[in-house]
C-alpha cells in the first residue's frame, strides 16, 4: 500500500501549533487505522515547526485564516514541486458552525482518494447520465455524522462503494460510519457535486433534503482555493507555489505527532 508523506503548515493566526499537532495525531490514527483500508492509501502526517520551510518531496495541507486570505500558500493549488495541496480554513469553518477539525480531517480524506480533482463516478438515471465528483466527505460532511478520536471530532467519509451504482440493494458499506444506507444518498447537512454530461450541463451542487440556510450557503459558494473551485477551475489552470523548500520530507525537522495513547 502506497504511504504518502503528508505536511501540515499552520499559516493561521487563530490555531496554535500544539493544536496542530494534537490534532495530526487524530488525523494519523484516522487515515491509517479506518481510511486506509477502504481506499489503499496511507499517509506519514507531519507538522511543520513554526517559521520553517515546508519540506521537499511532501503533499501539504496549510491551515489559513480564511479562503481571502492573499498570502504566498493562500492563493496556490499546487505545491513548488507541483505535487498537491490541501487547505483548510479556520475563520471561515467557524463561521459556518463546524468544527476545524472536522475540516481538516475532510480536506485530507478527499485529497488522499483523489489528489488532482480530476476522479469522477458515471450514474444512468431518467434525467441522463450523470458524472458525480469524488469527493468523499461531502454527503456526509456534517460535524453530526462526525466521530471522535482522542476527544478530536474527525469527518465521516464515504466508500469506494458510495460512488458505485452496481452496489445498490446491497448492505456496502457506503460510509465509514454505516449511516448511508445506498450509493450517492446524502446526510443531512451533506452535499454533492454533479454535472449531466448527457446535456452538456455544468458542474452543479445538489444538496440533502434536509439541507439548512447556512449549509446550503456553503455548498453553492465556492471558497477560492477550495476543492470545487479547482475543479472548475481545471488543471491546466492550477497556480505551482513559488514558496522556497526546505530538505526532503523524509530528513526534515518536523514534528510527528504521538498517537500510542489514541489506539
């Protein structure tokens, strides 16, 4: 199984690094021990030391104020060395009423089963065939249909049999949790990103019938730098950071969080 060396950088104002790195421990347990065997991928998570160079040879997920916020990482869809990012927006999770360790648990679930925002999953139904897009917390992204791991609130996710329209009428699972009982339904407070190709349609989002106001304010508004504006966006026009590196990951100076005392 592949391993991926995954470093977190904390460009926010609003979380201290021991946050972090308290929760990267939850994060690890969560990709190692209940991810990884759905979808065969796993990953090392580090933290980056404040005010050292992110590392070489590494995907990154930077923690930022807010999806406005115009720094060197804010505004970049790929690392300096082309390889994947991750963001996760503290200011504007809190504004919506989540908890930031359920987005940053998302953020790296999603990227991990689809890094380049290019995966997609073909449905027949009446209105046409439609391309569902793999993001794999999104029906289910609610801090509700979240678990905790060592008092950390993380994101439930969907299966690979969620994105399988063969697996209907059978017991799946289609998420982690077992909450989802047929492929592409959506938890309240869950969301979907979908275009009927038999139309010519664009991307659009469909949302739970049970979806709020502020819920669905999220879903229909792309943050800049989030998931669904880079796949509008495309990847011919992903922005490569031009932020200097430091040594590869595998010799860098980062911080690995303990997780012996979350298994």
């Amino acid at each position: 199984m592949v391993r991926i060396p995954i470093a977190i950088i904390n460009a926010s104002t609003l979380v201290e690094h021991q946050e972090i790195v308290d929760a990267a421990a939850a994060l690890q347990v969560q990709v190692s021990r209940d991810f990884a065997p759905f979808w065969n991928v796993d990953a090392q998570i580090a933290v980056v030391p404040p005010v050292a160079l992110p590392p070489a040879g590494a995907w990154w997920v930077v923690a930022l104020d807010n999806s406005d916020l115009g720094n060197a990482l804010g505004y970049h869809d790929l690392t300096s060395e082309g390889l994947p990012i991750a963001k996760v927006f503290i200011e504007t999770s809190r504004q919506a009423g989540q908890d930031w360790t359920v987005l940053f648990s998302h953020e790296i679930l999603e990227m991990l089963s689809d890094p380049y925002i290019s995966l997609t999953a073909l449905v027949p139904t009446a209105q046409g065939m439609l391309l569902y897009a793999y993001e794999n917390c999104d029906a289910c992204q609610s801090d509700a249909s979240g678990y905790k791991i060592g008092g950390r609130l993380v994101s439930d996710f969907c299966t690979p049999a969620w994105f399988d329209a063969n697996k209907a009428g059978t017991s799946g699972p289609f998420d982690f949790r077992k909450l989802i009982t047929q492929p592409f339904e959506l938890l309240a407070g869950g969301y979907a990103m979908l275009r009927n190709v038999s139309v010519g349609g664009a991307w659009t989002i469909v949302t739970a019938p049970a979806a709020t106001k502020a819920s669905l304010a999220q879903a229909l508004r792309p943050r800049i730098g989030s998931r669904r504006e880079r796949r509008k966006t495309g990847l011919g026009g992903w922005i490569k950071s031009n932020v200097e590196v430091g040594r590869d990951f595998s010799v860098a100076d980062l911080t690995l969080p303990s997780v012996s005392s979350l298994l």
